[in-house]
C-alpha cells in the first residue's frame, strides 16, 4: 500500500517553530527545504539520495511527455510554492501549465497552485507529506497529488472530485493515467525504476 508509514528515523524528522509570515520570508537561501504552514516554519531534513533519484526519474518521464505535448513545465524542490491560503510549500515535484508559468512565476517562487504534485515518503516526512500537505493540497484545489512511496514500490494516486480527493492505490504492476496530464500513461514499476 503506498500510503503505508514509514519508520521514524532519529535523525531525519521535521523541525517545527512558530513565526510569522516575515519572519519566514526573512530566512536565508541557504535554510532548505523549508515551508511555512498554520505559523510554522517547518524545516525538513535534506533528502536522501535514493529520493533524489526518484525525483529525477519521476521528473524526466513527466517532462519528456509535457514538452512533447507542448503543455508546460516540471519545477522541482527546493522552490517555495505560495499557496491561495497562504501556506508556502516545496513539492518534490510539481506540474505548471504554460499560461500558469507566464503569469505567476517570479524569479524566486511560484504563485499558483499547482494542478499536479507530487511529494516522495521519506522516514521524517511521511506524515506531513499523508496527512498535512494531502490536507492543504486539497484545500487550495491541486487537482491531482501523488504520493510516492519507494519501500512499498507504490503510489497512492489523489485525484479531485467535487473538492475532496479520491485515492486510487497502485501497486507496481499497476498503470498511473494522469487526468490532469490527459494521454500520460505508465506502469508504475516503469516509473519507479530499478530496485
């Protein structure tokens, strides 16, 4: 199941404080990867580097059919995402249609809500990717949301319907079809790569 939780690591979990919005803005670049969600500044540990080949196996195939369809851009963490709501997020990965990169990128974030994103488990950040940024993804509309979990080798595959998302869970052998990607279709252990 993708959505399974993975083990805590001592190390590698989220660090939380209270601050305002400016108090956000104010920190350094060199602080990543970050967001600001409900006052807190949520820092996260920095990602391994199996997630990071996820991330860019994930990236390319998504990018390759895009730029083949002539339908956007790929952006990819570390880069803050402002949220309607005001929350500020960095998705591992995330879909920006053509008209939404000309019109709300600015040299340093996003100002949109993605239509589609996608974060990959990691032990500290399981439970902010299953349950908080599901929740805030949600709330702001993101019309699609993967969550990827490499231990099981699945995803959990979050689609929009009448404001609440509905989860489809595919395993390895299954095919992931993007409504919000209309045509991209792969199997899920295509996608994942190579154990």
């Amino acid at each position: 199941m993708a959505t399974e939780v993975l083990e805590e690591g001592t190390a590698d979990t989220l660090t939380r404080r209270r601050a305002t919005v400016e108090e956000f803005w104010s920190l350094p670049e060199s602080v990543l990867p970050v967001e600001y969600v409900d006052g807190e500044i949520i820092m996260a540990p920095t990602p391994t580097i199996p997630h990071q080949r996820l991330v860019r196996r994930i990236s390319f195939a998504l990018q390759s059919f895009i730029e083949e369809h002539g339908l956007g851009e790929i952006f990819f963490s570390p880069l803050d995402v402002v949220l309607p709501t005001g929350e500020v997020v960095q998705p591992d990965i995330f879909f920006l249609t053509t008209r939404q990169g000309e019109s709300a990128v600015s040299e340093k974030r996003v100002y949109v809500v993605p239509p589609l994103a996608v974060e990959i488990l990691s032990p500290g950040t399981a439970a902010h990717d299953m349950i908080t940024k599901r929740e805030i993804y949600e709330k702001n509309g993101a019309r699609e949301y993967w969550i990827v979990n490499a231990k099981t080798r699945g995803i959990a595959q979050l689609v929009l319907r009448k404001k609440r998302y509905v989860v489809k869970e595919l395993g390895e052998a299954d095919t992931i079809k993007s409504p919000v990607l209309e045509g991209f279709e792969m199997s899920v252990g295509e996608l994942l790569g190579s154990k």
